[in-house]
C-alpha cells in the first residue's frame, strides 16, 4: 500500500507552507521515523519524518509552496532496501591508477551543528566538501568554508588595478517567516497611528537587588534572576492603571483585556520571535523567570510552536542586549503598544542636588494613538518608572523583609 505524506498544518489559521529543505533524493530508501524534509511557516519550521520504511518518491521540489494537506511525497513500502542502495559506489577522485571509493549513504551528509550553519548561511551542501568519517560535513568544514569564501570573495588592490578585484553577490528568496514579518511591520506603519513616547529609568536599585540575591536565587531555581522579570512585573502594574494600553482595535470595536499575556521578543536563528507569557499578573519572579527561560530556549532551538507565540496583549522588547541605546519599536499588530528597552548606561545625574553617577536606561513606548491618549502613555511610562526606581516599595511588599518571601528563597 503506497503511503501518501501530507502536509501537517503548524496551527491555526496557517493554509500556506513553503518546502525548506529536502534531506533526502528521490528514489531514495527511507526508514520509518526519518527526517526527510523541513517545511516553514510564516511562524515555525517544522520536521516530516517518513511515516513508514520505503522507497520516497518527492512530489514537490525545494522552495515551492504548497497548501496544508497537499501530498509532499509517497512512500512505495513494497520495494524493499537493494544492494543498489546500500552499496552503491561513487568514484570522487583518481588516486595513480585506480579510485577512491566512498558510500553515497554518507556522502554530503551534514551533523546536527554543521546543519545549523547551513540553515542560517544559505551554504549549499554541495559546495562543501566533508572532511569527517565517511565525508560526513562538519561544523569545522562550514567554519572552514566561510573564511575561504570570505578571503577570496572580496580582495581589494591597495597598490595597483593591475591586480584583480572580485566583487560578488548573492541572490536567495525570503523565508516564509520574513516575508510575513514584511507584511506585518508595513501593515503596522501604514494602517496603526503610531506614536513613541520616551522616558529613562534609573536602574540602580535592581542593580543593588540582583547583585545581593542572584546567587541564591539561581541556586534556589536554576534560572537567573533578570532585568525582565522586573519589567514585566512593571509592566502589569501599569496596565492594570492604563487598561487601554492592553487593548485592541477589532473592527469598529475596542476589546480590553482583562487578562495579561505578555509577549517577549527574543531574537532566533530564524529572526525575532515574540513568544507569550501566559496570565504573567499570576507570576511571581520565579515563575517569570522560569517561562522566559523555557520559551528562550525553545526560539533558539527552532522548536517554538504557534500556540506559545500567539494572543499576546502587550509586548516589551529589549534593544539593549544588542547596544541599542534609543529605538521607536514596530507595534506588533493587534496589539496597541509595544515598549522598549535600550543598552544601560553608567551616566551623570543630579540626585537630590547633587550630581552622581547611576546606571540609566532610556525607555520607549510606541502606541496606536486610535485608542491611546497622549496622558496614557505618559502615565504608563511614568508608572513603569517609578517601579523599577523603587522595586522594594511596588513590587516587593513595602519593605526589605519581604525580599526573601517574595523571591521564594
């Protein structure tokens, strides 16, 4: 009985996929449970595994897209394994008089930490040449690959145009996830009245926090006790002040949520991922920190799913990890605001009439000025401010006692 292998769909509301990756040829024996292609998205990449032992025989090729439940290939259970593919040979190279003999079945085949760079570089598998056992491609060989490629693309004459100067480009289709990323951030700048408010934040009292409990509480809970759990913490204090800031335009209708799911920007392999922190009003640091942790590790190793990325009301996202000290953030639409983080830095600052030097933060707040007033970004960013400025008193229970309650320590 011949096996038809369907596209699965990634989640709701996604008709559309496009075909990433082919890890096998056609004609090719595959084993049940074997990854044979990768599909993406507009928000995750997901495996095909073969869903019995056969023959494969690819119905659709690298790059088209295809709709969900559409056949990606046919698996023929009847013919079984020959010696022809298992001991097919391939001549690469004469050696004096006779060749050197290497096994197809091993042959361009990439390990976990080379397949990696190949995704993330667009590397052709067939311009490497493997140098671990069997030829398999290493994560050497695509390190190795990158420098060759990087010297001998782009060398300049200092001296004479006698001497030859290459020039070189590349031309690869956008990703199903960019494309839609495209499409959101101008539907964001052309249909949402976009404004940004500013602020900045003295950060020494979390400094002065964090430094004295981090330790037992990455010994307590296994995670670190971050900047981000006291600004989602900030976060939903504010909200909870400025419910229009956690709501939406539907229509002709305004839908305020009483509910807080916080999306948190986290930047992937594949590009910024903005995954949600479910009821984070119910959280406590651990927890916070505990989710962050979770859905982190899950962007970077491309196994995210569309549920934990979706129905989020609110979104922070920190520019700082990569230096940013000032930026106006994109609303992630249907949301109505989005705040921004930057790169803390050591400045001079009057306090109490005199000056001294305090870690600062710049803090921005793009909002949809079709349902959120002037005040109320203000207001929120002031709020947010005086949180972070004064954790123990808005966050900790009014006093230093209670740091250990309420750090679960």
């Amino acid at each position: 009985m011949i096996i038809q292998v369907k596209v699965p769909s990634p989640g709701e509301s996604i008709t559309e996929v496009e075909v990433s990756t082919w890890f096998v040829k056609n004609g090719d024996y595959v084993n049940k449970g074997q990854t044979i292609a990768e599909i993406d998205s507009d928000k995750a990449t997901l495996e095909i595994t073969a869903e019995s032992d056969g023959i494969i025989n690819i119905m659709v090729k690298k790059g088209e897209r295809v709709r969900v439940g559409d056949i990606l290939c046919i698996i023929d259970p009847s013919k079984k394994e020959t010696k022809k593919h298992k001991e097919k040979i391939v001549y690469v190279h004469e050696k004096k008089d006779n060749f050197e003999k290497i096994s197809p079945l091993n042959l361009k085949i990439p390990s976990p930490a080379s397949k990696k760079i190949l995704k993330e570089k667009n590397i052709s598998i067939e311009s490497i040449q493997g140098t671990g056992k069997h030829g398999r491609i290493t994560k050497k060989d695509c390190i190795s690959h990158l420098e060759n490629e990087k010297n001998e693309t782009y060398f300049f004459s200092t001296t004479s145009m006698d001497k030859p100067i290459y020039r070189s480009k590349t031309s690869t289709p956008l990703s199903s996830l960019r494309r839609k990323l495209s499409e959101r951030l101008v539907y964001a700048k052309n249909q949402i009245a976009s404004l940004t408010t500013f602020n900045e934040v003295d950060m020494l009292e979390i400094f002065l926090i964090r430094r004295k409990y981090k330790d037992l509480f990455k010994e307590k809970h296994g995670v670190n006790l971050g900047f981000m759990s006291f600004f989602t913490m900030s976060c939903v204090r504010a909200l909870k002040l400025y419910p229009d800031i956690n709501a939406m335009i539907s229509g002709e209708q305004k839908i305020n949520f009483e509910y807080y799911d916080i999306s948190i920007a986290i930047s992937g392999p594949k590009g910024l991922m903005v995954p949600v922190i479910r009821n984070a009003e119910h959280l406590s640091f651990r927890g916070i920190e505990q989710e962050i942790y979770k859905l982190s590790t899950r962007v970077h190793s491309g196994t995210i799913s569309i549920d934990e990325m979706t129905g989020g009301t609110f979104t922070i996202t920190n520019g700082g990890i990569f230096g940013s000290m000032l930026s106006t953030p994109i609303i992630n639409p249907p949301q109505s605001a989005i705040l921004g983080m930057h790169k803390i830095i050591e400045r001079a600052v009057v306090v109490d009439g005199a000056v001294e030097i305090r870690p600062m933060m710049y803090l921005a707040l793009s909002y949809d000025h079709r349902i959120i007033d002037g005040r109320e970004s203000v207001g929120f960013l002031v709020s947010v401010k005086e949180t972070i400025e004064n954790p123990i008193k808005f966050l900790m229970g009014g006093n230093e006692e209670n740091i250990y309650k309420i750090l679960e320590l």
